[in-house]
C-alpha cells in the first residue's frame, strides 16, 4: 500500500460502491424496508431504477 500513488477517488466511497459492487442492485431484493423492488410497476423500483431483479 505505501507504494501507491494517492488518486482524488480513495475517499469517493460511490465510486468505490460502483466499482467493487458492480451489480450490487440485487442486495436490494434481501432488505425488508425495499419489499417489492423486484417488481419493475412498484414505486419503489421507479425511485431507485434498479436493473431488472425479476429474473
């Protein structure tokens, strides 16, 4: 780690999210609060725009 270079997103923890977590819309089909996610007419699918977590 002391060999590398600082860069301005080693603190941006959305960009880190993004880039580790790729496809990390489906954790939402695992959290009660967001019950119904996976159905692309809920509005909570339409606030968030989650990949499609039907199938």
């Amino acid at each position: 780690m002391a060999g590398l270079d600082e860069d301005r997103r080693d603190f941006d923890w959305d960009w880190c999210s993004d880039v580790l977590f790729e496809d990390h819309d489906v954790l939402m089909l695992f959290d009660a609060s967001l019950d119904g996610v996976e159905d692309s007419g809920s509005e909570i699918n339409q606030a968030l725009g989650p990949a499609n977590l039907a199938h």
